[in-house]
C-alpha cells in the first residue's frame, strides 16, 4: 500500500489495505503476512533478493 501510495500517512495505510484487501493481496501475487514476526521468521536471516549497490557489485561493468 505505502508503495503504490506514498503519500498517505503511515497512520491511514492498515485503513487503505482493509477497504481494498482482495484488491491488494492480487496485485501482489497474494504475498501477505499476518504481522511482522512471520515475516521476520520467513525473512529475517535469509537473502530475499540480489543486493543491489554499485560497491557490492558482483560484474565488472560499470555502476549505473
């Protein structure tokens, strides 16, 4: 929500998710955690994505 909304106040973002939540969960691929202690025990101490930074590149090809 706060990404596709990024001026809503944080305050307003867990009203805009429950008024358009199917819409939500299907523009994400139905990625969802119920709080922060599933994501952090699904993500905490694994990579989830390639870092991306031009010092911690892994290519020899210029940074863009």
């Amino acid at each position: 929500v706060h990404h596709r909304l990024p001026s809503a106040p944080w305050y307003r973002l867990p009203h805009l998710y429950r008024d358009r939540r199917e819409e939500w969960q299907a523009m994400n691929g139905g990625y969802v955690f119920p709080n922060y202690l599933a994501l952090w025990r699904r993500w905490g101490l694994r990579v989830k994505e390639p870092v991306v930074h031009p010092v911690l590149r892994r290519d020899a090809g210029p940074a863009a």
